[in-house]
C-alpha cells in the first residue's frame, strides 16, 4: 500500500501512522461525547481517514480508501480539506 | 455419533479407512429455530454445542456465510493461555483454560491441546516489575505464574539473544499450563459434537439482513439461502461484527484490522512453548509438524481485506532477528492475514445489544483463539439465560459509556494501539 | 571519483527550520532568501552559500556552510513576519555520501524511487533509512553525490547502516 502524498509524491506506508476514521467535529455534550470517542462506522469499502506523515513532510492527510481492495482514491492536506 | 478411539482407529485401519462418516452434518436451513448464532467459527460452533450440553437447548442453527472455521478459526497462531492480570479479564481466561484441558475428553476429538508454556520475555527492570505484578495478580485468580530470571530462561531457550545490545533478556514470566491447540481440529470438534446434539450446521449461508417485528425486535435473519425465523439471534462474526450489526442500525465500539500470520518451512524440534519478545511485535511457537509459527502486531489501518502490507512483515521478521538470531536460517514458508475487531479497550465484548433478540459476542482483538471455549460457554449462558454469565460480567457493551473499560495495554480509545 | 561510496560527516554548519508564518507571501520569502521561488520538495542553492530544502509545505530545512553562532538569530531576523524560525544546528548532523555506487547504496535504505529520472540534482525528499527520519537532497549529478540531514542522536545508526549496507553490497559483487 503507497500513499500518495500531496507533497511527497507516492510513499510506503511504513513512513505513515493511521489515526482513522475522519470524525465529525468534537461535540459539546456527554451523550454525543461517548459516540464521538468510541463508537465508529467501520464499513466495508470507502473509508476517509486521516494518516500522519511521520517520517515525511509531517503533514496530516486526508485519505481516501478501500477497506476491502486497499485502494487509494484521494490522499490531500487534511488542513485542505477542512477548508 | 461414532466414538473415536484407538479401537475405533484400528478397526478402521485394518478396513483400509473407507468406513468413517462425515464428522457432522451438513445442514439445509429450517424456517425457524429457537435460535440462530451468525458465524460458524469457533466461537459460534462451540456456543452451539455449550447451549445444547449445559441448557438442553438443541434447535438451534448455526449459520456461516463461507464454509466454518473458514474465517478467523483457521488464521489464528493457535495459543491458549490465561496470563491477564486485571480483574475483568483473568477470571474469563482462566474459566477457558479449564475447559480447553477438559476438551478432549469432552468433545471426544483431538484438539491437540499441548500445555507446552507461554513465556513472556522481559527486557529492563520496569518491565520486570510489571510482570511481577501480572504474576501476582494471575495467581490470586488462581492461575499459575512463575517468574524466571535470566538463567532459568537460558536453561529453557538457550537459543534467545540474551546480550542484545538494546533489549537484554532479564527474564521471563512463564504460565507453564499455557501452551498451543490445533484450531481446526477445535472447529471440527466443536461442530460434531453439536451437530451430534441436533444443531443444523449452515454453510454458504450469508446473513443479508434482519427480520424485526412490530416493536423492533430481532425475529428472524434474512440470509443468501433464505429466511430463517428465531426468537433469539447471537452475533459471532468477530472480524465482521461492525459489518453485521450495521444490518440491524447499530454501531459497535469496533473498527476491524488486518493481524498477519508467519510459518516457516518445518525444522526439528527447537522451541520448547511459545516466546514472546517483550520489547519488540514478535512471538513465536513451533507447530507439530515442525513450522515456526510466528506473528506481531497488526497493520495498524482498518482493513476488511485479509491480507497486510509488507512494513509489518519486515518489522516482525526484525523482531524475530533481534530475539533470535538462528530464525534468519530459517525459510519463510507462508504469511497471511486475518480480519480482527478492534475494540476501543482491547478487550471483548459478551452481551445484549440494545435490540430486543439480538446478542453480541464481538471485539476479540488478535486474542480469539484461547477465549474459544470460554467465549462459547459464556455466550451460551446469555443466550439461554439471558443474565451474564459471572465470568464475563464484565464484558459489557455499555462498559466505556459508564467508563468500566478493561484496557490490559493502557492504550485508551486508539484501537490500533491495543 | 570514490570508487565505491563513502558517508561523509559534514560539521561547522548552521541549520535551522524554516516555516511560513499563515497567509505569508512566498516571493517576499525567497527574495529575503535570496533565491527566484521557495523549493517544492527540492533543494536550491542561494548566492550567499545558504541551501533552502522543502520538506513539507510552507517548511523548509536551511544550511549555512561556516555559520557563525548567532546566523540562526541573524536568519530569524531576515525573515521576521514572514516565516518562523527554529535553530536546528545542534538538533540535526548532515552528511554527504558520495560515490559511483552512492545511489545503489541509497537504494538500498531508502523506500523511495532514487532512478536519476525520478531523482536527480536538485531533488530532495524527507524520508526514513533504517528507521532513522533522514531529509535527503542531490547536490551533483556525476559520482553522484548526496547529502542528508538526521537528528543527531541517530548517527551512529546510520553510520552502522552504512557500514553494513555497503559491505552486503560488495559481497553481493
């Protein structure tokens, strides 16, 4: 699995560390708290995820990915994609 | 049911091994049953066989989308050991090991159960400690702890790099009852010896959907070969727990991860039980047949795809170098991968759902394989008597909204990390 | 010409990171650097000596060969309200590996595609080699010749890498 990084260009994923599912913001009460920390979508096929370039340009991406395939469709700055 | 004996083996023999019959029956689904387990792995197998041994419940359908021990039973690296050290978690482990020592004689099968030691290595004076503290805690449990110092692991592994530069072999904390268990002979088992007690065993038989009545509640799975009604409906599909649960509107504290699998060409008997590499991702037990069967830490992405990235077969392979030179001998034979839940504190999940008729058994993590029998004799239980059973009472689904989170690894809510 | 290849330890230099302060205009950068345009994942060489690497957006590593102690105050000086700036002098070591077989060597390490056409003089990229995060940039073509920036308490480690790296290579021969 290689990574296409905005900056870097295609990367191995050993310079990457996962952080997940692209959550929705931090919310401002306990009950969406609880759901907000542990509770995940976890689907089979496209996934948005964020992935720290460590051991590269140290950005955070915003990827997108198969869970099934491993395919990558889209890797952007996740400062970008916030935006 | 035929038993199995050494007269039964000779007789056999001596027909040239045309007579045996199938070990279980290969079922065609019902229209209903009193209930219905999804996932015909071993968990799934062995609660079928513990509902209709302890609670006399036999109409029962065990339902798998592939063929069973297809998925995570037949990926595992075959442990069993119940060296846990917080309350939650060791009296679960401990209540497997008993029943894995009596399966044999249980289910009449050969699981090749071998009590041949679980070694953790410890490689600096923190680590020391907390082994210490482990061992403790194991053995006010009542489970069996001996701390070994450097040379009583050298008596044991002399083979291990014990001057490793960084990670220096101190010692080593031994659950000698531990050991390894063949895992397809425990699917095989488990699934005669239930399909024995009446249970319909359905392969190729994939839950599409759930059947809810008026008020919500599960009645029934919509599956691949039909509908199948059932007042009560248990989830055993660890790896698709997520995936399942999402049928039925629910979302699970789960994310699934690819955990890769070595085996090395066969070599003459070397490892006396299993090692664990206390500093780095890297463990390590020699199968009958000879393989060196080894193994680290998961890919670290969510992943649906049973197969990993080759970072984490180059970290494994550097943890096996660093612990123990003379595997760099030794030929890869085999690698591949599982699909594991994650939970968000390492540990399982044995409870209710928030749906009336339906019941979880879910978030086993890379630890499956040992929990097998106690996993099937507590889901069991809940599933006949709709109480927890004592054992893993603490497995509660509403567990990290209350905040009574199990985490063994002290990780926190980063799945990955566990 | 190194027959082979040799790591090199280049000391007395002055490093410092470089990060673009939000909404800063990146041609009033690379005039205050002295450079045409900020290097994209590339390394550049400005008049006054001081080499300008991207290593990420909007960041860059800069090296002054003979720097005085105070060239990291002196640089953030330069570049007040346009970038931030961190001294790195005593935080990096930088090295230059040279050699007929240096990218063959650097294959070996790095996980990157090191072919000239995908990286040739000017190039750099932030990667890892042998565990250690290096920043890696071609000085010249022939040779060829490269040089890498690590934190410091990881020389030893790639030294050692090297010295094994190389040896594999000549067995191999």
């Amino acid at each position: 699995m290689r990574i296409p990084c905005p900056y870097c260009g295609p990367r191995d994923t050993h310079e990457f560390v996962c952080r997940g599912e692209t959550d929705t913001n931090r919310p401002d009460n306990d009950e969406a708290f609880y759901d907000y920390v542990y509770l995940r979508d976890n689907p089979i096929g496209s996934v948005r995820e964020h992935w720290y370039h460590a051991q590269g340009c140290r950005n955070w991406l915003t990827v997108t990915r198969d869970s099934q395939t491993h395919e990558i469709s889209e890797a952007v700055l996740a400062k970008d994609a916030a935006r | 049911m035929q038993r199995y004996s050494i007269f039964s083996l000779a007789r056999r023999a001596l027909s040239g091994h045309r007579h045996w019959k199938p070990t279980w029956r290969d079922a065609a689904p019902r229209s209903s049953y009193d209930i219905i387990i999804v996932g015909g792995g071993g968990h799934g197998l062995a609660t079928a066989y513990y509902l209709a041994k302890v609670h006399g419940i036999t109409n029962i359908a065990v339902v798998e989308k592939g063929w069973i021990g297809g998925g995570n039973a037949g990926r595992n690296t075959t442990i069993i050991r119940s060296n846990y050290g917080l309350d939650g978690n060791a009296p679960f482990y401990e209540l497997s090991m008993k029943l894995w020592e009596g399966m044999e004689q249980d289910l009449n099968y050969n699981t090749m159960v071998s009590q041949r030691g679980v070694l953790n290595l410890y490689h600096s004076d923190a680590q020391r400690d907390a082994f210490v503290r482990r061992g403790n805690a194991m053995r006010l449990h009542g489970i069996d702890a001996e701390l070994l110092d450097r040379e009583e692991v050298r008596a044991m592994a002399p083979f291990l790099n014990f001057d490793n530069a960084r990670f220096p072999i101190q010692g080593g904390l031994l659950q000698r009852r531990g050991g390894t268990a063949r895992h397809d002979a425990v699917v095989w088992g488990y699934a005669r010896a239930a399909s024995d007690r009446g249970v319909d065993i359905i392969q190729n038989c994939e839950v599409t959907g759930f059947v809810r009545d008026a008020r919500g509640r599960i009645t029934g799975v919509e599956t691949t070969r039909g509908t199948i009604l059932a007042p009560k409906v248990g989830l055993a599909v660890a790896g698709h727990s997520s995936h399942v649960a999402a049928m039925a509107g629910l979302r699970l504290p789960i994310e699934s991860h690819v955990l890769q699998a070595f085996v090395s060409e066969a070599l003459k008997p070397v490892i006396p039980g299993v090692i664990t590499f206390g500093a780095g991702h890297f463990y390590v037990s020699q199968s009958d047949k000879g393989g060196l069967v080894f193994g680290g830490d998961i890919d670290g992405y969510n992943s649906y795809a049973a197969r990993g990235n080759l970072p984490v077969v180059q970290d494994v392979c550097e943890g096996g170098m660093a612990i123990m030179p003379m595997i760099g001998r030794a030929r890869l034979l085999r690698s591949w991968g599982g699909v594991v839940d994650m939970s968000m504190d390492g540990s399982p999940i044995i409870d209710h759902s928030p749906i009336d008729g339906l019941y979880l058994n879910a978030g086993w993590c890379y630890g499956g394989f040992k929990a097998t029998p106690g996993s099937g004799w507590c889901f069991a239980h809940l599933l006949a008597t709709d109480q927890m059973h004592e054992a893993a009472s603490a497995y509660r689904l509403d567990r990290f909204a209350s905040g009574r989170v199990i985490d063994e690894k002290g990780q926190g809510a980063q799945p990955n990390l566990h | 010409m190194v027959e082979g290849a040799e790591l090199v330890p280049m000391l007395g230099m002055g490093i410092a990171a470089v990060m673009a302060r939000r909404g800063a205009d990146m041609t009033h950068l690379a005039a205050l650097l002295g450079i045409s345009a900020m290097p994209v994942a590339r390394a550049l060489k400005a008049g006054s000596g001081e080499i300008i690497i991207g290593t990420g957006p909007e960041m860059w590593l800069v090296i002054s060969p003979d720097a005085a102690p105070d060239w990291g105050e002196s640089l953030a000086e330069r570049l007040a309200g346009v970038a931030s700036v961190s001294d790195q002098s005593g935080g990096y070591a930088l090295y230059s590996l040279r050699g007929a077989k240096a990218r063959q060597l650097l294959q070996k390490g790095a996980f990157i595609d090191l072919h000239p056409d995908a990286f040739g003089r000017g190039s750099a990229a932030t990667t890892v080699i042998a565990h250690a995060g290096v920043i890696l940039w071609q000085t010249e073509e022939e040779a060829p010749a490269f040089e890498l920036a690590l934190f410091r308490s990881f020389q030893a480690s790639l030294e050692h890498w090297f010295t094994v790296a190389l040896a594999a290579m000549a067995a191999a021969d």
